[in-house]
C-alpha cells in the first residue's frame, strides 16, 4: 500500500518536473536565436547599411538600402490589392447568414490560410509573371496579397461580428441605409481590432521569403518599377547566408536583425492597440 | 395568397431594396466571391503550369520516379515526398510532446503568473520569419549537430540505419528540428485551448478521491482533450509540409532517398524555392509546379481533416454541455 | 379624411398581422395612435407588443422570414405600400431601444448629430445638436464635454443621448421599446419626465412591462395578448375599468 502511493507520487513528481523541463526546451531556441541575432547583427548595423547599395564580395562597405525599400514597397503593393479584398470578404462573411454561398465562402478561406507560401508564389507566378514575361515587384505583391487574404476575411469576420446589433438597429432606425450602416457604423465600431489584423498580416507577409523567390526575384540596384525585380529583405538574407563569404554572412545576420525588429515593432503596436482597445470598451 | 383584394401587396414579402443597398450588397457578394475565384485560380494556374509534365510522364510515374534530372528531362518526384514526410512526421514527434508538456505544465501544473509571459514568448516564436530560423539553423544548429550531436548518436546508436553515415550536419535531422521549433507554437496554442475546455468537476472528482494530480490529468484531461491534440498535430504537420526556407537552407538539396537521419535530402518546398526561378524549359517548370500540386493537395487533405476533426470535438462538447 | 375629428389619428393600423416564418406572432392587430399623445402598449412577454413597434418603422424588413400583412397609415399613407421608401420612413418615425445602445466609435456629439451626418443633412448640426439635448434634458450635464466617448455617461445619461440622436433627425413618431427596463428608479423618473415634454411635438408610443410607468406616461393604453389587440383605450379606463376579464387579470396583476 505505502508503497504504491509513494511510487505513484513518485510518477506525479517525475512528470511534473518533466513538463517543467518541456517549457525549458520549448523557450531555448526563442532565447538562442534572438541572442545570436542581435550578437552577430549588432556589429554590422550603420547608417550606410540602411541608405547603401549592395556591394561585391571584397568590397567594404554597402548595405541593404535597396532591400529595405525594396520589402516596404512590395508590401505597399500587397496591402493595396490585399486589405480592400481581405476586409471587403470578411464584411461579406459577417453580413450575410450562414447560406451555403457563404459558408462555402468560410470554409475555403479557412482551407487557403493553410496553402503553403511556396505554392501561392507559384500561383503569382502564373497569374503575373508568365504573361508579363519577366519578374518584377507587382508579382511579389499579389503573391504576398494572396496570403493576406484568407487570414485577413477571417479575422475581419470575427471582428465586425463582434459588433453588436444593437448599433446596427439604432442606425438604421435613423433612417440610414444598410450600406451606410455597414461602412459607417458597424465598421468603424471594429475599425480599431481590424487595424490590429491589418498590422499582423502585414508582419507576417513581410517577412515572407519563399513566394518572392520567383516573383520579385531581386535586384542589385534601387527599384520603385512595379513591373520590374526588386530587392526584398528575405531574399537578400536568404541569398547572403547561403552564399560562401563570410563578409555576407555577417550581412546576413544584421539584415536579419533589422527584419526582426520590423516585424517586432509591427507586432508590439498591434499588441498595444488591442490592450488600449479592451481598455476603452470597459 | 393571404392578401385580400383590397390590400396591396405585403411590403415585406418584397421590401423595396434602397439602391445605394442593393449596389452594396453587390459589391460584397463580388468581394466574398472573390475568394472562391482565388481558390478556383490557384488550382488552375498549377494545374495549366504543371500539365507539360502531367502529358508526358504520367502521373503514377512522376509520383513513384526515383530520379530527378532536369537537364536530362527525368522528372521523379519521389525524393522529395520522402524528404518532406521524414523531416515533417519527425518534427511532429519532436515538437508535440514539448508543446504538450509545456502547455500541460502551464494550465494544470505551473503558477498562474507563468501564463502570460510564456504565452507571449511562445507569440514572438511564431512571429519570426521563416529564414531568419534558417540562417540561425544554418550557423548553430548544423554545426552544433555535426560537431555534438551527431558522432555522439553515431558512437551510441550507430549500429541503427537511422543513425549511420558520416555526421555532415545538413540533413534531415537538422530540417526536422528547425521546423519543429516552428511548428512548436501552432501546437501549442491550439492545445493549449483545448486544455483550457476541459471538464474542471471530473478533474476535482478524481483529486478528491485521493489521485494524484498527474493521474487526475491522465483520468480527466486527456482523454478529452484527445480529439483537440489530435487536430492541432494534423494542423501542426501541415504547416511543417510546406514550411520552406529554413529547411530549404539546411536539408543539404540532394534529390536522394536515405535511410539515415544524418544523410542529405530534399523536400518538395525547398526544390520549387531553388530551381524554379532558373528552371531550364517548360518541361522542368512543369515539373515544379507539379510538385507544388502534390504539396497543394496534401496540406489540403490534412487540413480538411483537422478542421472536421476539430469541428466535431466542438460540437460534442457543447452538446454534453447543452 | 380626419377632419371632422378633434384629434386626427397620426396612425392607424388595419388588420396587421406580422409572421416569423410560420409562426403567427401579432394577429390582425387594428388600433390607432391620436397624434402628440402617448399610447402605452403592454402585455405579458412574447405578446407580439415588441413586434407591433417594430412594425411601425418596418424594422422588419431586415429580419430574413418576416413577413408583415394588413395596413399601417401614417397620415393616411400606406406605409407597408412597396413603393414607400423603409429609410426613408424611418426618418419620419424614429426609435429608442430597451437598452441604450450610443455608437462608441463617436463623441456625444457625433452621436447627435449621426442621423445628420450619415443623412448628409446639411446645416447648423451645433445648433440642431444643442436643441435635441436640451430637448433630451441631458444639454447641461454634457455640454462640456461633447467630445467624449459616450461611454463615459451613465446608463440613464446613454439612454436620453440616444432619445436626443432620435429627436435629431426631426421625426413625427417617437418608438420607444421599453426604453427605461435597464435603467435604475432615478433614471427612470427622469425619462418618464421627459416623455412629459416631448409629447407637446411628438407622437409616442412606448412599449412597456411596467404597469406603473404605462400609467404615468400615456393617454391610452394598448393591451396585448398572444399576438392580439384584446383592449384598447384611455389609459385610466384600462386600469380602472377593463371592458375585458383578461385586461383586468392581467392589470390586477393576476397572471403575466
């Protein structure tokens, strides 16, 4: 009896202790790499890195000017195409009552939210590249649209959902039209939560690599052509690490670093909107 | 049919539509249509880049082929099958039992205040780009796993096929472990939900008759939570199918099928990410976005099931609490 | 048509009946609403009294399986005729809901000035805005800080705000659907006051459980049961002298 009750408390610790540990391991390679990343990125951070061009191996100097507008305008891009579609679907979602066209609707955004980035560039290539017949920095941008979109309907649904009814009805008692009401009332009521949406996904497809590969491609000088390719962050660090200088290395991770405090910023800003939009709501 | 002769007709049965509404519904229709015709159009565009290859190989050849030769227009796509399975079902079997002991930890065992930091950490894990993991693996985790880890397993365990081989790093190994470290908080947040639903009474019944709290977890959370963990594995796997540029960097890109875990390999991701851009001809094109249809309708499948999966656990759990 | 009378009818219903699918939930319900009185409308929950308001403004409308037959005549207009404009009419007949519901997006006075702005009214909104909280009695408890959110009003203060976002696009019926049920007694009282004032240029009809309050507010009371009109009539008659056994059942506090 004593006995087993105290190997069963044996059991209890073990694995409590075992779970504790699994916190641990699930932290370490959060902590090691945002570590290595400001250690070996730090160094190689300047003025000249954000304004410079790239230069050839060997060279001293240059940076990654262009890549950093580069990001900003093929996301500039994809936010034009992606907000007005991801938002306008995710109002129809919330809108209209569960017939079968929306829920059809629902169920396929949900099932393109989990479509790998990899094959969403394929697609960008096909829709933008082939019959432009050369990469450039619009195909990156539908590509990384295309990516906005599913998750962006969703949320937005969520949030204009959110929205009472009531306002809906007070509104509309007034004597406004439903289309007014939507647009001024209801969507204005979610504006704040669908910010905080819109500020994700714009940090997520920022930092977004694969679906650029073949779309935007890059390019070694300043680009602002939406129909030719462009430099992004990503691919940059991307071709930089893979590269055998230990020079680009170097680049590499000081690009890496600026790409994670964009994409930081991006995320802490959408975290505070929320917390002062609950607050407000109280 | 109810209105008497004298009554115009009910309003409602037919309510005059403003026609600023009638445009605006309209309008949204169009938007939320607009999402089944990117759907349709992302099954078209692969299917029309990918036929050359479909016509000319068949699909049961290009599925089984165990060579990949652009130049020589030999197109197998089995290699890379093989590499995303191996590295994806081996990141799951890393990654899911830290997600599930970290997230057990927190809702059952730990100290409240853990919660919240934990969570935002776990937040900032998901937040990080895919190819800053990939330099990161690249630059620790490869050369720690050929200098440590590798010829440690390989004195220890070398005897298993699983385990032989020179240790090079680059590999399976090394593309499993990074993507289990990115698909660590897709599981975790989901079962970490999941957990947070489970039937407190059945947990206090058990402890009050004397279990201890491990075994009323086991008793009461699991099996509950079963349906839940399962899904969020199935959610979890899809993602690390088509996670691309951290695997693409360490998986070492040789279009091979090895038994050992230390062995180079590739996955269907990292082929499109580094052929597809300087592909030579329609053919070797095609033959990427077929790959890129293979990976489309896998993660597809799996994503279907886990959302069926967990849309059912949803629904008998509000029915036994209805 | 009314002529002869001394108070015209600002509203009358004929044989009006509301369905929610199959369910028949107000039966060819017949009354009329004097104009600049107040008629209380009560009966038991799920009486139809709710339905009828709603009626009113064709609320119904956007409410997918409601089906509304019979005629309501406001100033002798069919307003259930295909042909009337539903925004329209709800300009002309506007409504108070049983909870205050301001537009937290916008400051106490946008919230006035709303039907203006989204109507695109132009003209003085300060002005209009000003009027409708005095009119709504709550000018001097906010005229000092008509920028802020109107979620820092009390309840009472939310619900005389959105009678003012009411009066504010100048309508000649007033709905109210039990506009005082989430407010605390002092609150109440100051509404019930105000119902006072504006009867002198609105026509109200206020829905109501409150016995009490339908007795200090109204000039007629309306009696409903099961979705039928059973009595109709001056407010001290109903809670009197019911012509009906189940009027004075349900006054006499017997059952509902």
């Amino acid at each position: 009896m004593n006995g087993s009750l105290l190997r069963r408390k044996a059991v209890n610790h073990l694995l409590t202790g075992l779970c504790a540990l699994m916190v641990l391991v699930a932290l370490l390679p959060l902590v090691s790499v945002l570590w290595l990343v400001i250690k070996n990125g730090a160094a190689g951070l300047s003025w000249t890195f954000f304004t410079a061009l790239p230069r050839p191996v060997g060279e001293e100097g240059g940076g990654v000017g262009n890549a950093v507008v580069g990001t900003l305008y093929i996301v500039a891009i994809a936010c034009a195409f992606g907000l007005p579609l991801g938002i306008g679907a995710g109002v129809y979602l919330a809108e209209s009552r569960n017939g079968l066209f929306a829920r059809g609707i629902r169920f396929t955004a949900e099932l393109l939210a989990g479509v790998p980035s990899i094959v969403i560039g394929i697609v960008a290539y096909g829709v933008v590249v082939v019959p432009m017949k050369r990469f450039s920095a619009l195909a990156g941008g539908v590509a990384l649209a295309l990516l906005m979109i599913p998750t962006l309907a969703r949320a937005t649904e969520d949030l204009v959902r959110l929205v009472p009814g009531s306002l809906r009805e007070a509104s509309l008692a007034l004597g406004v039209p439903q289309w007014k009401t939507s647009l001024r009332v209801v969507l204005r009521t979610a504006m704040g939560g669908i910010v905080t949406a819109v500020l994700l996904s714009i940090a997520r497809v920022a930092g977004e690599t694969a679906p650029l590969l073949f779309t935007a491609l890059n390019n070694q000088y300043w680009n602002l052509r939406p129909d030719q390719p462009t430099s992004t962050l990503t691919v940059q660090i991307f071709n930089y690490a893979i590269s055998p200088y230990e020079d680009w290395h170097a680049k590499a991770w000081s690009a890496a670093l600026v790409l994670l405090l964009v994409v930081g910023v991006l995320n802490l800003l959408a975290r505070q909107m929320t917390r002062t939009r609950l607050k407000g709501a109280r | 049919m109810r209105a008497r002769a004298d009554t115009p007709q009910p309003a409602a049965a037919r309510p005059r539509v403003n026609r600023g509404d009638r445009a605006w519904g309209l309008i949204l229709s169009a938007l939320g249509g607009a999402v089944l015709i990117i759907a349709g159009g992302i099954i078209l565009s692969l299917v029309r880049v990918a036929r050359p290859v479909f016509a000319e190989v068949g699909l049961e050849d290009f599925l089984t082929g165990q060579d990949w030769d652009p130049l020589s227009d030999v197109f197998g796509a089995l290699p890379f099958i093989y590499g995303t399975v191996v590295t994806s079902v081996l990141a799951i079997l890393i990654a899911l039992p830290v997600a599930l002991g970290m997230t057990l930890f927190l809702a059952e065992m730990g100290p409240k205040w853990l919660r919240q930091p934990v969570a935002f950490a776990v937040e900032t894990l998901a937040s990080i780009p895919s190819v800053v993991y990939g330099l990161w693996a690249l630059f620790v985790l490869v050369p720690w796993l050929r200098q440590t880890v590798q010829p440690f397993l390989g004195d220890h365990l070398g005897f298993l096929p699983l385990f032989s081989g020179p240790p090079l790093g680059l590999g399976y190994l090394a593309a499993a472990l990074v993507l289990a470290v990115m698909i660590l908080p897709t599981i975790a947040s989901v079962t970490g939900e999941v957990l947070k639903t489970a039937p407190v009474a059945v947990k206090e019944g058990a402890l009050a008759l004397g279990a201890t709290r491990w075994e009323a977890i086991r008793m009461a959370v699991l099996p509950h939570s079963r349906p839940g963990i399962f899904g969020a594995t199935l959610l979890g796997l899809g993602r690390a199918l088509g996670e691309t540029m951290a695997v693409t960097m360490v998986i070492g890109n040789s279009p091979t099928i090895s038994a050992s875990l230390f062995a180079p390999g590739y996955t269907l991701p990292s082929v499109i990410a580094n052929e597809f851009a300087e592909a030579a001809g329609d053919r070797h094109t095609g033959a990427l976005a077929a790959l890129a249809l293979v990976l489309f309708g896998i993660t597809l499948l799996l994503n279907s099931v886990a959302r069926l999966i967990m849309q059912r656990g949803q629904r008998k759990l509000q029915g036994r609490a209805a | 048509m009314n002529a002869a009378t001394m108070h015209t009818d600002k509203i009358e219903a004929n044989d009006l009946s509301v369905f929610f699918r199959q369910a028949q939930v107000l039966k060819r319900v017949a009354l009329k609403v004097p104009e600049k009185k107040v008629m209380a409308v009560i009966g038991p929950s799920g009486c139809g009294k709710s339905t009828f308001l709603r009626a009113l403004n064709r609320m119904h409308d956007l409410v997918p399986g409601a089906r509304v037959e019979g005629r309501i005549l406001l100033d002798g207009e069919n307003i259930n005729d295909p042909r009337v404009d539903a925004v329209a009419l709800r300009r002309r007949v506007g409504m108070v809901f049983q909870r205050p519901n301001p537009f937290p997006s916008m400051s106490i006075f946008d919230n006035v000035a709303a039907g203006l702005k989204l109507n695109r009214v132009k003209g003085n909104h300060a002005e209009v805005v000003e009027r409708c909280l005095r009119q709504a009695a709550l000018w001097d408890e906010v005229k000092d800080r008509l920028g802020h959110s109107p979620l820092s009003l009390s309840g009472g203060q939310q619900q005389r705000l959105c009678i003012a976002r009411a009066l504010a696009v100048e309508p000649e019926v007033l709905l109210m659907d039990e506009p005082a049920s989430a407010l605390d007694p002092i609150a109440t009282a100051r509404i019930e006051e105000l119902i006072h004032e504006l009867k002198a240029r609105y026509t109200i009809v206020i829905v109501t459980h409150n016995m009490q309050q339908a007795a200090r507010v109204s000039d007629q009371t309306a009696f409903f049961y099961m979705g039928e009109l059973i009595e109709v009539g001056a407010t001290e008659q109903i809670f009197t002298n019911p012509r009906e056994k189940r009027t004075e059942d349900y006054v006499t506090g017997k059952f509902g």
